[in-house]
C-alpha cells in the first residue's frame, strides 16, 4: 500500500512514540498498537503498516541490538528516545526498502523533534558507522 510523505513522516512519528513506550514499560506491542490504533483511528495513518512495524521491532529487537553493538556504542548508555529512534532506523535498514540517506534523514528529523539538540550528531554517527560496516 502505498502511503504519501506526510502520512510516512507522521507515521514515524507516532512508531517512535510506540517504540519508546515498549521500551520503557516493556509492554507488549499488541497492547501498544490498541492503544496508539485508538488514539489515531480519525487520522490520516496507516494503522496496518505501523502496527508491522511494531511487531517487527517487537520480535526482532534482539538483531536490532545486536547490529547497534557492531558500530562499538553501547546501547545501555543510549536515552531510551533515541534508543527508540534508533530501533525505527535500523528496523528499516534491516528489514525495509527505503534507501539509507531517507532513514538517516528521518532519524535525524525525529531526534531534533523529540530528543535532545545535539541527540542527531550521536544517532547520524551511530547509523552511518553501521551502514559502512
């Protein structure tokens, strides 16, 4: 199904926001995706398509850590929202389509709406190391 670049970027947005709340609570993903489904069922979202990608990162959290691990940060000392971010990139680079310098782009967006300023440098870094490896 194709989805438009506005409808893409809020989706992001809203499966970081679900990502950073199974993170932090440790809560399942279907319980997560009632929640966020009910909060945006009136919007312009494609609920299939986030509801993937929670389950994705969900049951592929452990190659996702393991793929940080290989760039040498250490993902425990990452703040649990760029942690989040972090998931949403490499959940893409993995198991996605979308080209690279999109993901990084994305990435670097959501951390300065929702991380701190300098968070984007760390997170670029973090993902272009991986994606030279």
């Amino acid at each position: 199904m194709k989805v438009n670049f506005k409808e893409a970027k809020k989706l992001r947005e809203i499966l970081v926001q679900a990502v950073y709340q199974f993170l932090f609570n440790n809560q399942n993903t279907s319980e997560i995706y009632d929640q966020f489904a009910k909060e945006h069922q009136n919007k312009k979202i494609n609920l299939e398509i986030l509801n993937s990608k929670l389950k994705s990162i969900e049951l592929n959290s452990q190659k996702i850590n393991q793929a940080i691990d290989k760039t040498d940060f250490d993902i425990s000392k990452i703040d649990l929202i760029d942690k989040a971010i972090l998931y949403v990139a490499f959940e893409e680079i993995i198991f996605g389509e979308l080209d690279h310098p999109v993901i990084i782009d994305e990435a670097i967006r959501l951390s300065k709406k929702f991380s701190n300023p300098d968070s984007f440098k760390f997170l670029n870094a973090i993902i272009d190391k991986y994606i030279k490896l």
